[in-house]
C-alpha cells in the first residue's frame, strides 16, 4: 500500500539534489533561532516529513552534545518501516543517534545540514 507522501513524490518527482541555493527561507514560531530553506520545504511537504524538521530542531536545542554547534549533518536512512538517524560534526564524529520505530517516509532516506541555524539540503550549501 502507497502512502499519501509517496503518492506526492510520485506526482511531484523532483529530485532533493536538484535544489541549489534558495529563494526563501521559513520558520516556525515554535522554533525560535532556526529557518529552512525551499530544499527542506519541499522535502518536508511532499514527503509528511515536517516531523523531520521538528525532531532536528528538538535535538539542536535540548541536546548537550548538540547546542551550539555551528554544522550539523543530519542523516536518516530508512528500510523496512522504521529508520537510523544519526548526526555529526560533518567529520564522521557521530554525536547523536536513534532509531524509528516506524516511519512512511517513502525514500531510502535523507541527509540534511544544519549551518548556524539554517536546515539545508547538502545541495543547497
């Protein structure tokens, strides 16, 4: 069964690395200090990823290991339903990781960067 966001990506099929640089940057009044770009817009609308958004957010600010730092990479990979995800310094220095138990996401996963408050898709640094 195809879930609503993969329903989304199939009608809308651009790819994530295909967005470079960025027009607009949004925020949400709930997440003081951090925006998002088209890219991460996208993503999260023809996807249902907003949680994604969210969840790097809650981890950035709540996070010892994590407040403060000035690049993030953040990667999830999903198979089966459920998903890793793991974030970094940007030099493989795993600071963070946890385990979904399950998600629709309907990709293999993605990778975003969190560059002084700005989410980022890689392509769009």
């Amino acid at each position: 069964m195809k879930t609503k966001a993969a329903e989304r990506v199939k009608d809308n099929p651009q790819d994530l690395s295909e967005f470079r640089g960025t027009d607009n940057y949004y925020k949400n009044a709930y997440m003081l200090g951090m925006v998002y770009t088209d890219g991460v817009k996208h993503m999260a609308e023809t996807r249902d990823a907003y949680w994604l958004i969210q969840y790097v957010y809650a981890k950035a600010n709540y996070i010892k290991a994590l407040k403060g730092e000035p690049f993030l990479t953040i990667e999830m990979s999903v198979a089966d339903s459920s998903a890793t995800i793991a974030i970094t310094d940007g030099n493989d220095n795993i600071l963070h990781t946890d385990e979904i138990e399950y998600t629709d996401y309907p990709d293999d996963g993605v990778c975003l960067w969190l560059v002084d408050g700005v989410l980022l898709l890689p392509s769009e640094y």
